[in-house]
C-alpha cells in the first residue's frame, strides 16, 4: 500500500483546491485531500464557525480514512494552523505522522489578524484582493461572491475567534515550513521551531501568501523528501 498525503485546504477552498499542487504524486501518495462542509462535496452541510468543530471534522475524515500506512500532514494557512492541532491530536491517539508541512503561515501565536470575518462588504473584498486568493474575474463577479462570501466569512471567524485561545503545547512530529517571500510574517517562519521537538527546517519562496501556485515542482518534491526523512527516522 502506498502512504498517505493528506491536505487541508485554505480559507474559502474545497477538496479540490490542492489537487493541481498535488498532480503527479499520485503513483507514489495515496493522495487525500480533506474538505469542510459547506463548499464542494459538502455544499449541502452547515458552515462551521470555530476552530474546535473544524478540527473535530478534519480529524474524524483521517481517522475513517487512515489505512495503517506511514503518512504526512500539509496544510496551507487555515489549513496548517488546524493541521498543527490535528497532528497533536493524532500524537496523542499513538498515530502521529512521519512530517507536518505547513505553508502560508507563521505558526502559533504570531498572527494579528485584522477580523476580516466581520468587515463590511465593500472592505472585505478589497482585503481578499489585497491577498491575492481570489482572481479579479472572481471578485467582479457579482454571482461568484455571493456564493464564496459567506464560506470565507465563516473560514475567517473561525481562525479570528480562536486567536483568543493562547498555543502552549509543541508537537515531536517533525516541521518543514514554507512561505512566500513577500507575505506578511514571512520574517517570523522560525517561529514554527518552537513548536516542534522535532527536527525544523524552513524555505521562502518568491511570491505571496499563494506562492503554492507558482512553485509546485519545489513543493511536491518537498513532499518527497520529508516522506523519505520521516521514514528513515522511525525505521
């Protein structure tokens, strides 16, 4: 059997959002790519508003699609902040992963976000075009961003919410962290080594907060090379 990669997606995206990332590690990965409700797969489902119930979501889909195999964490933004969480939790349950790959984030207790959750309308678009997430033909359609405004709105609250709550714990899971050069905190990507027992290792690329779209050779071949390190540790 082949290991597993699994991917939690960013604010606003779905199951399909790392799939393009992903495409070509297939032969090797047992690629699953996890989705909260309330956007693709799970249109039909309730929008989650904390991270508690996210996190509870995304760890029920590992665990029901665990098959025993050696396996790694990536996650960018949201999706490494929860994916932090998630791999404490699997540590704890005696089924940690072999890496954790966070992108487009700082780690714990670093970001000062500015509540975009609550913003009025015309300034929340102005921010998601400030971040870069979302096309400009995304954002001038009118239908589009009625349809992807309330799933950001609840991703943001979620995380915004959760700044309340102080990280006091690390993870003996080893971390490779990757940001854009240009993004807010990518002066502070070290600060993930305090969260880690493991071994730590860092890379900025050029770009913004979605560097992950220009640089995808460099972050698949990451993926292999983490899932090489971890198995030569734990063998």
């Amino acid at each position: 059997m082949k290991p597993q990669l699994f991917g939690l997606h960013f604010s606003g995206g779905n199951a399909y959002s790392l799939k393009g990332l992903f495409a070509g590690l297939e032969a090797a990965f047992d690629i699953e790519l996890l989705e909260l409700p309330g956007r693709g797969r799970r249109l039909d489902e309730d929008l989650l508003y904390t991270r508690d119930e996210a996190v509870a979501d995304l760890l029920r889909q590992i665990r029901e699609r665990r098959t025993g195999v050696p396996y790694l964490v990536y996650g960018h933004s949201m999706g490494a902040e929860l994916g932090f969480i998630i791999v404490k939790e699997q540590e704890l349950a005696n089924d940690p992963p072999l890496y954790f790959i966070p992108t487009g984030n700082a780690g714990p207790n670093i970001h000062k976000r500015e509540m975009l959750g609550r913003l009025p309308r015309a300034e929340f678009f102005a921010m998601l075009r400030e971040m870069g997430g979302l096309t400009d033909a995304i954002l001038e359609d009118e239908e589009l961003m009625e349809f992807f405004e309330p799933i950001l709105r609840a991703d943001f609250q979620l995380l915004e919410d959760a700044e309340q709550v102080h990280i006091d714990f690390a993870i003996d899971t080893p971390v490779l962290a990757m940001m854009g050069a240009g993004e807010k905190y990518a002066a502070d990507i070290a600060n993930w080594k305090s969260y880690t027992r493991g071994h730590f290792d860092s890379r900025l690329m050029e770009g913004n907060h979605f560097f992950i779209h220009h640089h995808g050779a460099a972050i698949r071949q990451a993926v292999r090379d983490c899932f090489r390190k971890g198995l030569a540790t734990v063998c």
